[in-house]
C-alpha cells in the first residue's frame, strides 16, 4: 500500500503517550501508522526569522515534519486571508470579510512555501492528502513542481454557494487550486452541490454525476473526483470513555452542584459561526416563555477562546460576556445561577463526563461544516436514560441526524421550545431516538471517514497509467 503523507496547518504530536484526543488526530495517526507516513505543517511556533525552518521527528515509521512561521505569515496567511477572509466567506458571513491583496499573497507566499519544504520529503508512490482551508493552493504549487503523486483534499468547513464564494475577489484562482487535486472531499451534500454548480456556471466545466461514487469534474484541463466523506467520530472509544467518565471526579462534582437540576450544555470553540449570542438569548426565551424551569435547569456553556489576534473573536468574547452577565444578572436567585459560562477547555474525558450529565445538548451553529460535538453528545449518552440532542440544521450534522430536535438558531423561541420538547420528552421517545442516532454512528465512524477517503484517492489512476491510456 502506498505511503500516506498528510498535510494540515496543525500536526498532532507523534510521540507515545502525547496523541491528541481529537479524533481526526487519532484517525488520521491511525491510518499513517498503517502505511507509514509523513505529517507534514505549521509547527505553531512563530519566530522572528524568516519562515520555513525544518523539523523533523520520527516515531517508527511516521515522520513528523514541521515548519515555523514568521509574524508576518502568521499575520497575512493565519489570521489575514485564512481567517478574516475564507473562514467567514466558508461560514456565509460576508459582512466580516477583511480581504487585501496583501493577505492572499501572504496565503499563496506561505502556501508556495508549505510545497517547496514538502517536495524533497516526497516519494513518487506517495498518496498526499491535504487537510482545509488553510491549504487549497498546497497542491497547485506541488504539480508545478512536477509531482503527479494522487493528491486528494478534504475541506473541514461548509463549501458555499457560487453567489457567496464569489464575494471574495480571488475566487477562481481558488477554485482551479482546487482542480489541481484528483479527490476533493466535503461533509456534505449540499457542499458537494455548491462547487459543483460553481464549476458549471463559472468555469464552463463539466459535471458527471456518478451516484453514490460522487461527481466527476471536468475544468481547468484536469479531472476531479468530488465527493461527500461526512467525519465522524470514534464511536467506539467515546462510548467506553463515557462509560468511566460518568465516574470521574469532575463529573460527580458537576453532578452534585446540580442539586437534581436538568443540565443543558453547550461545548464550542468561542467563534462566532458557533451562534452563541443566539444561544444565549433562546435560553432567555426559555425562561421567559416557561417560567416554571426557573430554578429548575442549568445551561453550562463551555467556549475556550480561539483565534484571540482576530478582532472579531476578541469582539465575540466581549459580547457574550456581556450577555451571560446580563442573564445571571436578571434571572439567578441566591441558591440557583442558571448560566455557567466557562471560558476554558477541558479534557475529553472531562467533557464526555459532562455529556453524560446533560439532560440536553445544545448544538446551535449558525454555520459549520460538520459538527463533531453532537456527534459526541449522543456517543457519550447513557443508552437506559439518553438526553436528547437540539441541533441547528446549518451544521453538516443535521443532513445525518435526522432524530436529533431539529432547529433555526436564528428562531430564539423556536430553540426554547425545543429545549423544553426535550426536558420533558418520555423516555421511550428519548431512548427511540438515541438508538438510531447511535445505529448511524456505529455504521459511519472515523475510522469508515478515513478509510473511505483513502480509498477513493487510491482508486485515482496513476500518472503512468493515465499516459498509458492516454496513449
Ligand atoms: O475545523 C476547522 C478548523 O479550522 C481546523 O482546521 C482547526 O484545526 C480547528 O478548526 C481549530 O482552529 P485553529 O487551528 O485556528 O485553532
């Protein structure tokens, strides 16, 4: 089998005993363990020398390759082009775009780079696999560099429409980036659908429908295999992991602070696709709407911040300070505090603990590319007494959770609602639902996401053979 190289901006640590908990560290660790390997990005260090210094390690037969940044690339390609322009364009949100001509010369520069360090750790027989937004140009840059390796590539946000895509300047030399890889892979349908229309009514390409298999594209001169690959979680291991986790410590201490209260719980990274002001403000509704929950229920919204050197993060943060103060501030009685907001991470056990716990899951994006923390949510419910999970139809998740309370995060009063269909749904109902969202994510794990994915990009047709047939 050939040798797996993965490309993302961040790598997992390959060293025994540091393996990340998150599953596509674990999936993907898995898959390069297999057939040996190379992980190959962004070392997460920013230095004041120049980008591009080396460092590799290895474990066995994976190979751990990383790059440094300079403070200009992680300015311009990082928070500049990555994330003030693809991450809200990819999330609907055009009114946060903040394109320059210099941040995506800055994203195509360190891109370039990204190829340039990765082509002498390439081998012929190598399959590349390159991971997200951060990327799309990785593989352009590696074929004008000669190499005819299957490339594939996966996109771990929503694909949007030609009529949103188009609002950043840079469109096209995006989406013929795109066409340099022989798989690309999105969570969805509905993302599949959206660059397809893209490439039939902005490119004068062709679209093959290939079934269950996918599409084939046709632009750009070059043939293109694109196809829905939703990720999913390690179904199992997060089931015997909240197993035990109902018994940890953190858990029990949670479990006694409740006092016998329902939990509703909330776990996102603090970003504002993630619908967090909308989320509080539902809540509010609930207990406007049903006062008899007062003192009945607590809302634990969990949100580590992230991507804190972008202003709109750092404004997100301010807001929903704000809002939790004002909640607490209008509704909370001496004994009885109905938000915890936390803004700091936790272990996964910790949290699958908490899952547990929560007689719902509150999942609310107002745009995401798949979701994993419902998918958890349900993983980690007791299957006898499950909770029932409230997610927005704007996450990936939505398209395969169908018996999930499905909601609008823009309808406060419509998330209220469902909130309290799901504090007092009877437990047959509960436990219907919980079973066939399980049925799903026993069939379509990470490990099905992973393999399936590999296998598409194994079945490309090799450069040789592609003459040979040309020929
Ligand atoms: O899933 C989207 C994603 O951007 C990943 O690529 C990334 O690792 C994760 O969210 C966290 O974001 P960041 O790497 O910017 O902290």
């Amino acid at each position: 089998m050939a040798r797996l190289v993965v490309v993302s901006n961040r790598v997992a640590p390959i060293e025994e005993g540091k393996q990340q908990a998150g599953g596509l560290a674990v999936a993907v660790m898995a898959a390069l363990k297999k057939t040996g390997g190379v992980w190959f990005g962004w070392s997460g260090e920013t230095v004041d020398a120049d980008s591009g210094e080396l460092t590799i390690a290895r474990a066995g037969a994976i190979t751990r390759a990383t790059i440094d940044l300079s403070r200009r690339d992680y300015d311009e390609y990082y928070n500049g082009f990555a994330n003030s322009v693809l991450w809200p364009l990819f999330h609907y949100r055009i009114g946060l775009l903040s394109f320059s001509r210099r941040t995506w010369e800055g994203y195509l520069r360190v891109n370039a780079l990204f190829a340039e360090k990765l082509a002498p750790l390439l081998r012929g027989s190598d399959m590349v696999w390159v991971h997200d937004y951060h990327l799309i140009p990785v593989g352009e840059r590696l074929r004008e560099r000669g190499l005819e390796n299957p490339m594939g590539f996966f996109l771990h946000t929503p694909w949007p429409a030609p009529e949103v895509l188009i609002a950043v300047p840079t469109h096209a030399a995006l989406v013929k980036a795109m066409c340099a890889y022989d798989v690309v892979g999105f969570h969805t349908e509905s993302d599949l659908h959206s660059f397809a229309n893209y490439i039939r009514d902005e490119t004068g390409g062709t679209v093959e429908h290939l079934g269950e298999e996918g599409m084939r594209i046709r632009a750009y001169g070059r043939t293109v295999l694109a196809r829905a690959f939703p990720i999913s979680i390690d179904t199992g291991a997060m089931t015997a992991v909240a197993q035990q986790a109902g018994r940890t410590v953190a858990a029990r201490r949670l479990r006694e602070s409740l006092v016998g209260r329902d939990l509703i719980i909330g776990v996102d990274r603090l970003d504002y696709s993630k619908g967090l002001p909308q989320r509080f403000e539902a809540f509010q509704c609930l207990l406007d709407n049903y006062p008899e929950l007062r003192g009945k229920v607590s809302f634990m919204q969990i949100a580590p911040p992230s991507r804190s050197d972008v202003p709109e993060y750092a404004a997100i943060r301010r807001e929903l300070e704000a809002a939790a103060g004002h909640i607490n501030g209008r509704f909370a009685d001496f004994d009885w505090v109905p938000l915890r907001y936390l803004n700091k991470s936790f272990s996964q056990k910790a949290l699958a603990g908490f899952f547990r716990t929560a007689r719902i899951g509150l999942v609310t994006p107002l745009r995401d590319g798949m979701n994993l923390v419902a998918k958890e949510y349900v993983a980690c419910q007791d299957p006898d007494d499950p909770g029932v999970l409230v997610l927005s139809r704007f996450a990936g998740a939505a398209a395969e959770m169908r018996e999930a309370l499905i909601v609008n995060p823009f309808d406060a009063e419509g998330v209220a609602d469902a909130i309290q269909r799901g504090l007092t749904m009877r437990l047959e109902e509960r436990r219907e639902r919980h079973a066939a969202l399980m049925a799903h994510l026993r069939r379509w794990d990470i490990v099905r996401w992973r393999e399936e994915f590999v296998a598409a990009l194994a079945s490309v047709p090799t450069a040789a053979e592609r003459r040979r047939n040309i020929a």
